[in-house]
C-alpha cells in the first residue's frame, strides 16, 4: 500500500554514519513554540504507519498541531530526520536502536544479557531485571547522551526479527531452527529489505552468529510491503519475519527458532525531540497509555487488517482502536 509523505525532503540525502559522530551539534539550539507543529514521522512499513497514525490522532484531539511526515522511508533516514529537527518524532524499535544506530550488540552489554533461543527472547530475565528492560535503559540514555532524544514508554509487544517459511517447507525438510536451515541456507533464497545484507541484525549477524551457513545464501531484495508475496509465489523458501506481522498467523508460516540468540528484543517506543516535550508537556501522558496497551497479538491484528483481505487503511485502523479502547472520542 502506498503511503505518501507531505515531507520527503530527506529521501535520497546523503547521510552520516549514526553513532559518535557529533549528530546533536546539528540539533536547532532554540526551543519549539507553543503554535509550531509536532511532526510525526515514520518509516515505511505497516506498522509504523498504524502507530504513527495513532500519534497523530492523539495529539491532534487534545489540540496540538501536528504535521503527517509518516513514510519517511528506513531507519537511518528517519532517524537522521529526528536528530535534523525535521520530524519531532517517530516510533523506534529497541533492537534497532541498540544495534543499528549505536552500533552496539548483546554482547556489549554483558554476560547478563544473553538471550534465550527464542523468537521471543526480549522475556528472558536477566540480573536486575530482563532483557527487555535492560536494552530499553541502554537506548533509552545513550539517545539522551548522544542526540538529546528522550525514549517514552515502550510497548510489551515485541516485533522481534525473525526468519519464517511455509508450514510445508518446515514440515517436508524437518527445518524448525535457525541452525538447521544454516545447514542448507547456500542452497535457498530470502526474500528481505535492501538493508538486509549490511545489517547487524540481518545477514551480517546471521552469518557471525550461525557461521559460514549464511555465507552462500541468495539475498531477493524487495520492499518490506511484498516480502511475503515473494515467498507466497516461491521466489524465495525464507522471509524475514517480523514477530507483530499479521502475516505469519495469516498465511500459517512457522517462525524458526532462533536457537543462539541472535536478535535482541524489539519494543517499540516513540522517540522525541526535548523541546517538544518542554513545549507540549502532556505528550507522555497522550501516548504512553497508548504504547503501553499494544501487546504482540494487538499489533498482529491490526497489521492483518492493513495487509490482510480487508485491505483497510492504516489511518482508519489506527482510529478504530483508538476509539474502541476509550483514548479518543468518536
């Protein structure tokens, strides 16, 4: 489904490496007035659509501007867009947070925080804690160190990486782990975002994880919106999956066990600009409420409405449960 930004300045900019590399000095020193609109800003995927949208409608009920930049395309974009100041803010993942723009991994953080082999391994405790929370402080101070960004609440949903195939393929090859399919990856095909090959948390940590299985592995690069129908048409045996996606319950795919804990957990939170807090204090209280009501099967359900049969809009999917969950007035 297309979804077209009103801002699109930053697609196809030249960007600077994430992490340590003086991005806050580019941050407008001045605060945001009162009338100066919070622009909510997404990356170009379903989900954030669906979230972004719920901001918007939030903040847009209890009376503060607000400015649609939602499809600002993947991750290094819309973060570059945050740091600029050309979006006040937009909803991040954890995991993506922590191995994407800091660079950092599990292993960074410690002999505590080594998952357990599961898709869902953001649960697992850890000392202190869980993994979960221990990623979500990490992130959650070296945004504020680095960026001046604050971390608002996070939801318990957890859209993990993940790889999945077809109920047929798991059932005729007996593959139901990462490390099987390590076995036979060189002779199969994934369908996954362009990104996926230089990132961490894609093929670069599949292959450091799982060793050389991953080496000779065939990348079809598509866009995030048609990743499943390349597996569904055969063009691919592998998708990568994430955790919330409507798809895998849909389309009966069996998520494949990630048995030596490659991914981190994924919560998502929305990330924000300082001054937009100091300017509009009631944000966190508008959507944490909201964040923290989205759990894995409340976000796969909305995912399937969009991607889904019904084909339903994401704007209106956002407003019905919004509605139906008493944070916005019908």
């Amino acid at each position: 489904m297309l979804m077209v930004s009103r801002r699109t300045l930053l697609k196809g900019a030249a960007l600077a490496p994430l992490a340590g590399t003086g991005l806050l000095a580019l941050r407008p020193a001045s605060g945001l007035a009162q009338d100066t609109p919070v622009i909510v800003g997404s990356k170009d995927f379903t989900e954030q659509f669906i979230v972004g949208h719920m901001y918007l409608q939030l903040l847009e009920q209890a009376g503060i501007p607000t400015e649609d930049s939602l499809n600002l395309g993947g991750t290094q974009i819309a973060h570059q867009a945050l740091v600029n100041g050309d979006i006040t803010l937009y909803p991040e993942y954890t995991g993506t947070a922590l191995t994407e723009v800091l660079g950092l991994s599990l292993e960074s953080l410690g002999d505590t925080a080594t998952p357990a082999a599961s898709p869902t391994a953001g649960a697992t405790p850890v000392a202190g804690g869980n993994l979960s929370q221990l990623v979500y402080d990490t992130v959650k101070a070296e945004y504020e160190a680095q960026f001046g960004l604050v971390w608002l609440e996070r939801t318990p949903a957890n859209n993990t990486q993940a790889l999945a195939v077809k109920r047929s393929f798991s059932e005729e090859t007996g593959i139901t782990t990462i490390s099987q399919l390590a076995e036979q990856a060189g002779e199969l095909t994934i369908s996954a975002p362009a990104d996926f090959p230089e990132r961490e948390d894609g093929l670069l940590g599949l292959q450091r994880v799982y060793d050389a299985g991953f080496a000779d592995i065939e990348v079809l690069p598509v866009a995030p919106g048609l990743k499943y129908q390349a597996l569904l048409d055969d063009q691919a045996q592998v998708v990568l999956a994430f955790g919330t996606d409507g798809q895998i319950s849909g389309y009966d795919l069996v998520l494949l066990e990630d048995d030596r804990g490659l991914w981190p957990p994924y919560n998502l939170a929305p990330v924000v600009r300082q001054e937009a807090l100091d300017a509009y204090p009631q944000i966190p209280d508008l959507l944490n409420p909201v964040t923290t009501s989205l759990t894995d099967e409340v976000l796969s359900s909305l995912n399937w409405r969009v991607d889904g049969d019904e084909k339903a809009e994401p704007e209106e999917v956002a407003r019905t449960y919004l509605e139906e969950n008493g944070f916005l007035g019908s």
